[in-house]
C-alpha cells in the first residue's frame, strides 16, 4: 500500500524531513556570525590567556613556555590571598547589601504612584555614571583633612569618630567598598522592579483582600514569584564584584600595600606595571576559574529545587 503524496508529488515523510533541513540551515545561517563573533572576542580570548598564563612574558618578544610555574609562584605569594580576601570581602557585602537593599526598594518603587519616573531615575543614575567619577567623588568626599565626611562628623561632636579613611589599614578596604556597592544598588532596583510588575495585579489584590499587609505581600509572594530572577542578580553580582577594580584603582591605587587591593588591581599591576604579563594572566585564569566554579555550583543547587534560570 503506497503512501499518499502531496501534491507535489512527494510523501509527508519526506517532505517533513527536508523541510527540517532547510530550517536548520536557515538557523545557522543567521546563527554564524554571531557565532564567529563569540568565538573571536569571547572563546579565542580565553585561550589565549590560558597559554600566556603558563609562558614568561613581558609583552615584548616571544614568551617563554615555563608550565604551571605562575601559577605557584601567585599561590605561593601571601599578597595575592590578601587581595583573594578583599575580594571575597567585596562578594559577601555585595550579596548581602546590594540585592536585599535593590529588591526592598524595587517593591517600594512599585508601590509608589506619586513621582514615580523621578524615583526611578534618581535611583538609577549611579549606575550610568562611570565608575571613576564615583571613585574620584568618593576620594573627596573621605579626604582625611578636608573630606566632607570628616567635617560632618565634627559638626555633631564625634570628633572621635574622624580619621583618615583612605590611609587607615582597618577601614581602607570598606572606603573602597562602599561607593562600588552604592553605585550599582540602582541597577538591581531597576531589573527587580521589573519582576516585581511582571507578577498580575489580581494575585497580590486577592493577598489585600483576605488582610495581607504590605510585609507579609512582599515576604510570601513577592519573593517566592522572583526566586528564578534573584538567583540571576545572584550570579550577576558574584561576577561584578570578582572584577571589581575602578573604583578601589582611582582612589587608593590598592594601597596602603595591598591592603584594599583586589585581584583584578593585582593583576593589572603584575601584568602592566611590573610587565610580567604571564603572571598576571595567570591571575586573571583564577579569576575566571572562581566566577565559573561558583555559576556552576550555583546553578546546580537551584536545579536541584527546581529552579531554572
């Protein structure tokens, strides 16, 4: 019994299959140079910062193939840990200050009907701003002699609360935190602001209705309903702050010593300043390697309660 053909003359089978083809091809098609891009500015990179990680190299001349030596030569280095523990420093605080302070806030906007455009811009206008103009802002606002910050503390009689923030080896490193976590808090008010009005009108009207108040909206709803999207700011935030740099860079240079030097400060400073460019790719190798066995594992567990980003 044979199989009834279209009218083109051809069985469904076969014309099913060919069909897919084509769409294949035409999906690769509009893929590759997106593709071909990817792998020029994102995967060639990366593979070539592993090679230069295990070869001595100045940026002049041909490098030298020295194995796994960098790598031992940073771990073997305690101000290499000091600046792996400034920067796990900076994660833990960005975690903890940026997303909880951007979703409450975000809420908060949500609920405002009264200057809402001038809220959210005002709230977002840090994060446009370049990060060394906050940094350079900052340096003068925590200037030790004539900081404003200073000043301000004397005004209210807490004379001895006054020091120099930017010298002083116990609060150095929170001085440079402080503007990196203050300037992007905007941003994650911005992305939870727009969960927070993707979830439907009618969900949280019926919560009002049967007496939720405002609180008790925002910890059995709001937060359950945004899960898949925090666990993304999650991710976006470990990142950020493991490549935190400009600001900590323009207002003490990572000094005194290492003291509020992170690791990306560490490695522009061996591969630039002291032209041991293997060394400091090595560095940036374990900086990558960091972000991605964090994401992974990240990922792993919320997949485990069935979340997926």
């Amino acid at each position: 019994m044979r199989q009834k053909k279209t009218d083109k003359g051809r069985c469904p089978i076969m014309y099913a299959t060919q069909t897919k083809k084509r769409n294949t091809l035409i999906s690769a098609a509009f893929l590759s140079p997106a593709m071909v891009l990817y792998l020029g500015f994102v995967i060639l990179p990366i593979a070539m910062s592993i090679y230069y990680s295990l070869t001595k190299w100045s940026g002049a001349g041909m490098p030298e193939f020295i194995g796994l030596r960098n790598f031992q030569r940073i771990f073997k280095n305690k101000d290499y840990w000091i600046c792996f523990g400034n920067t796990v420093q900076c994660i833990l605080f960005s975690l903890a200050l940026q997303l909880p302070l951007g979703l409450i806030f975000a809420y908060l906007l949500s609920r405002t009907k009264m200057f809402y455009r001038l809220f959210r811009s005002v709230y977002f206008l840090p994060a446009v701003i370049s990060p060394t103009a906050i940094g350079t802002m900052f340096l003068i606002f925590l200037n030790g002699d004539f900081g404003p910050f200073n000043l301000m503390l004397k005004n209210l009689g807490l004379h001895s609360l006054t020091r120099n923030w930017l010298s002083d080896s116990g609060t150095v490193l929170y001085a440079v935190m402080f503007p990196m976590i203050w300037q992007y808090i905007g941003h994650y008010i911005i992305i939870f602001l727009a969960g927070v009005q993707s979830i439907p009108e009618d969900i949280l009207e019926s919560a009002r209705m049967d007496g939720a108040n405002s609180f008790q909206i925002f910890l059995k709803i709001v937060i359950p309903m945004l899960k898949n999207l925090i666990g993304v700011c999650v991710v976006l935030c470990f990142t950020g702050s493991v490549k935190a740099f400009d600001q900590a860079y323009v207002m003490t240079g990572g000094g005194p010593g290492v003291k509020s030097s992170y690791l990306a400060i560490r490695m522009y400073e061996r591969a630039f300043t002291d032209n041991k460019l293997g060394e400091g790719t090595a560095i940036a190798i374990t900086m990558l390697v960091f972000s991605l066995l964090f994401t992974i594992v990240f990922n792993k567990i919320n997949r485990s309660e069935g979340l997926e980003y």
